[in-house]
C-alpha cells in the first residue's frame, strides 16, 4: 500500500458521493475503511447544535442566510444534520472508526461536553478547533477529552505579498498551552516543508496535512513525518492505497 502508513481522515464526510456533513455522507464514510470521520459543528439561534461548515446556508426558496440566525427546525428543512441526530448514526454503529468534531464557534463548549457525554463520547471523540480559546476551554473542563489544532501553514508577508515561511510553528502549539494530540496543517502557495514539520513533531504532536490534491501527491508525505491527511476524496484515496476495490465503490451502489 503506497501511502497506507498515513491515517485517512474524511474530511467533512466528504468523498463518498453524499452531500457534506450529510447523513447519508457520515453513514457511508462510517462503513468505509477510513480512519476518522470528520464533521464540522456550528450552533442555531436556539442553541442547537448543527453539522454545518460555512457560517451560512441556502433555504428552499434559494436565498442564503446565517446558519447562527436560523433555528434548528429551519436548517433540518433546509437538510442540515444536526449534531445530536449525528452522534446518534455513529452510535448505532458498533465499528465506527473514530469520530472528529471540527467546533467552527466559540462560547458552548460546556454545553457542548454535556452532549458528548450524554453518549458516553467525551473521553472518545477528537475535538478539533481553529480556534484557540476553544481548545483552552475543553482542555480546562475536560481533561479527558483529546485535542486538536488546524492553522494555515504561516507566510512571512511583506507589504501583503508572501516572501518565505515563517521560521517557527505557532505559538500556541509551540507553547503547548493545551496537550494537544495532533495538529492540521494547510499549506498555502508553497509545499509542506519537512523542516516545518519536525518542528511540529518536536513539541510533541503528531502532523495531518489537509489537501485537496490527488492521491499522488500524498505518496512523500509519510516520509515528511506526516501522519495523515484530511481529504475531500476519501474513497478515491482508499482505492489508490489499495484500502478498497472499485467495485466496491460507494458510487456505484
């Protein structure tokens, strides 16, 4: 398998042929052989938690609104899953692999565990956030619970133009502010660095690099000291390492 050393992490559900964050995506990428399944969560205007991206979404009627301006009840009519239906799917699946919760808001962390413990997942699920007072807030009331961070790979910026990498990772990770299992990294314009990835590894976390290339481009990643990739084409990826025959194609069913 040419890149079977690298976890496989189905980036928002996607790659099965199901719309993002469905719950037709999360069942298929439930019964494929990736490692993690990913879903992004953002809160209604009744508190309500939803598996949504972007901030906003399209109604019936084709207009786009404010995924934090809408109740629960209108983004379900619109096809929006919501956190808890979500977490019920995964449930129901014995073999699930392992469920990442990319938090896209800040302020409902607390309510956020009491849901996740209600299905006994606080101590399970990976907990990944932009956002770093989410990630200090669940480290605080939840010791238990495993952390993650996603940041654009930095560019030294003059008058606005990118000229080089930054020398050093964030500082928050380089810190470790929080004990943080992994990061996610973004590269922009330029290719991922092995040097910047060592200096990652040396604070103790293992690196994931989000992409959206093909399954070629994935093949010097493992010798980088990457440990795996969030992509949009997870069943393609399975079947270039070898982890799924064609015919077996969620596609094609």
């Amino acid at each position: 398998m040419p890149i079977g050393s690298l976890n496989i992490v189905a980036h928002r559900c996607l790659g099965f042929g199901a719309p993002e964050n469905s719950a037709q995506a999360l069942r298929c990428a439930i019964q494929s052989t990736v490692d993690v399944v990913e879903l992004d969560v953002r809160t209604a205007s009744d508190g309500e938690f939803v598996v949504c991206h972007d901030p906003w979404f399209r109604g019936k009627d084709g207009r786009v609104f404010l995924v934090s301006r809408a109740t629960s009840t209108e983004l379900q009519e619109s096809g929006i899953l919501t956190l808890k239906a979500a977490l019920s799917i995964y449930r129901s699946n014995p073999a699930s692999p392992r469920l990442a919760i990319d938090v896209k808001v800040f302020g409902s962390e607390s309510k956020l565990l009491l849901l996740l413990r209600s299905f006994g997942l606080a101590d399970k699920v990976l907990i990944i956030s932009w956002d770093e007072r989410v990630l200090l807030r669940i480290s605080r009331l939840a010791p238990e619970t495993k952390l993650s961070h996603s940041f654009f790979q930095y560019l030294r910026l003059w008058r606005g133009f990118p000229v080089g990498f930054s020398s050093r990772p964030p500082k928050f990770v380089c810190d470790r502010l929080v004990p943080l299992e992994s990061v996610n990294v973004v590269p922009r314009l330029l290719p991922l660095r092995h040097k910047f990835v060592k200096q990652l590894r040396e604070t103790g976390v293992k690196v994931n690099v989000v992409s959206s290339g093909p399954p070629k481009e994935y093949l010097e990643l493992p010798k980088q000291g990457v440990s795996g990739i969030f992509t949009k084409a997870a069943e393609r990826v399975l079947i270039y390492s070898g982890l799924r025959q064609p015919e077996t194609s969620f596609n094609q069913r």
